[in-house]
C-alpha cells in the first residue's frame, strides 16, 4: 500500500488529508472518507486501509482546518472545542472540501475520480448526502453511518437534496441514539421513497451511537462488520 500525508489547497486554506491506495492495479475508483467529530486520529486511518486494500483510492480529509491542523478529542478530552469545530464545518464546507479532493485525484494517475464513493459516520453524515448531490456525475455511491442532522429544518437539510442524488445511498442506523433518533430516520426514509433515490435504511439492533469505531466503548463487532459488508458491497455495486 501507498500512504501520504499531504495537505491540499483550498479556497480557504490548506487541508490537511490522508490519502492511501494500492500500489499497483490503478488507476482506482476514489473512496471520501468523512471524519466523525472527534477529530482525525490512527483509528480513523486503519478504516481507511481497509478500504485501500479491496482497491480503493482513499482520501480522509481534516476538515477543521480552518481552526486548527489537528485535533483528536480522545487525547484533549475538550468536547467543548469539539462542538465548536463542528459549528464551522457544515455541508456547504464539507462539500466544498470535497472539490478541493476531487481536484487533486484527477491530477493523480493512481485514481479515477470519475468513480467517487464517499462514506461519513457521525457528524458527517449528512455531509455525505451534501457531496452526493452536489457532484452527481462523480459520485455514484454514499454511505451515512449512525448520521446524525438528516432532517432538520434548515434550507440545505439532506433530505432536501434527495432529489438531485443519481447515485445509490445507504443509511445505516443505531438502534439507540439520541443524536439520531427514529422520528428523524423516519422521515428521512419517507424523503427517499417521495425523491425514488435508490438505496435504503438499515437499522442495526441493540447498537448505540459510535457501534462502528472498534476503538469506542459502545463498539459492536458483529455490527460493525455488517457495516463494513454494506459498505463494501455499495462501493463494488457502483465503483467497478
């Protein structure tokens, strides 16, 4: 496997961002994995290795550098700057940022970012549905994992965007979560049948907020690998 850290330039300043693919069999379909609100850390690379290694052209972009280069709340246990990062992201940034990914894969013989999944767990969830909407010719597949702000009653609300996905999308959801909490999956499910956005929502039974992150003490194993499976199985439907 090929690893770089590198920063990448954006309208608003230079983004730090993790990139691992294969080293040979290229160029490989690109895979935007969207970090959770705690911040980029090791966890979150090993995710990103999986990936890699079933062919994949993985990016991980740091999306509060506006603020700062890194942060990582498990090592400064601060969740009141971690809620504070989070309020200067947003889907229109989180978007934005990922232009600034896709700009640099096509400068890169190793990907094909003509072929672009993106995956978000958490905060990210939603911006996944952003990203899928608003490059519909790139984007053929996007994953929420436990997303959390799906249906809010804001103008950019994901469920909102359903319409203008062409790709297939997969929302995979904790039984117990307060931050996404069953009238909210509900409703956005009811958005996907009225848009016909092809994809579905899956719960996953006696889970709580975080089931996917091995390193969470609400970590789930068998859930977690069904996710894995799921995402997986949405890349090599829509990528290859």
């Amino acid at each position: 496997m090929i690893e770089h850290q590198l920063d990448i330039t954006t309208p608003d300043g230079e983004m730090p961002t993790f990139i691992v693919h294969p080293e040979e069999g290229g160029p490989h379909p690109v895979i935007l994995f969207q970090m959770d609100a705690p911040g980029m850390r090791e966890e979150l690379h090993n995710m990103c290795r999986r990936l890699a290694t079933a062919g994949y052209y993985v990016m991980a972009p740091m999306f509060y550098y506006r603020d700062v280069r890194s942060f990582n709340l498990f090592e400064t246990g601060d969740r009141d700057r971690m809620f504070e990062l989070m309020g200067n992201v947003g889907n229109t940034r989180a978007s934005a940022d990922a232009g600034s990914c896709f700009a640099h894969a096509d400068a890169d013989p190793a990907a094909d970012a003509s072929r672009v999944g993106t995956v978000g767990y958490c905060m990210s969830g939603p911006f996944t549905i952003a990203i899928a909407a608003d490059y519909p010719d790139r984007v053929k597949s996007a994953a929420s994992i436990h997303g959390v702000a799906l249906v809010t009653d804001a103008a950019d609300s994901p469920h909102l965007r359903l319409p203008e996905i062409t790709g297939e999308i997969y929302v995979g959801c904790a039984e117990h979560d307060s931050y996404a909490p069953p009238e909210m999956i509900e409703a956005f499910e009811k958005s996907m049948a009225e848009a016909g956005t092809k994809g579905r929502v899956e719960w996953y039974p006696g889970t709580e907020h975080g089931f996917a992150f091995a390193e969470r003490p609400v970590y789930v194993r068998d859930a977690s690998e069904r996710h894995w499976e799921r995402v997986q199985g949405l890349f090599d439907r829509t990528l290859r």
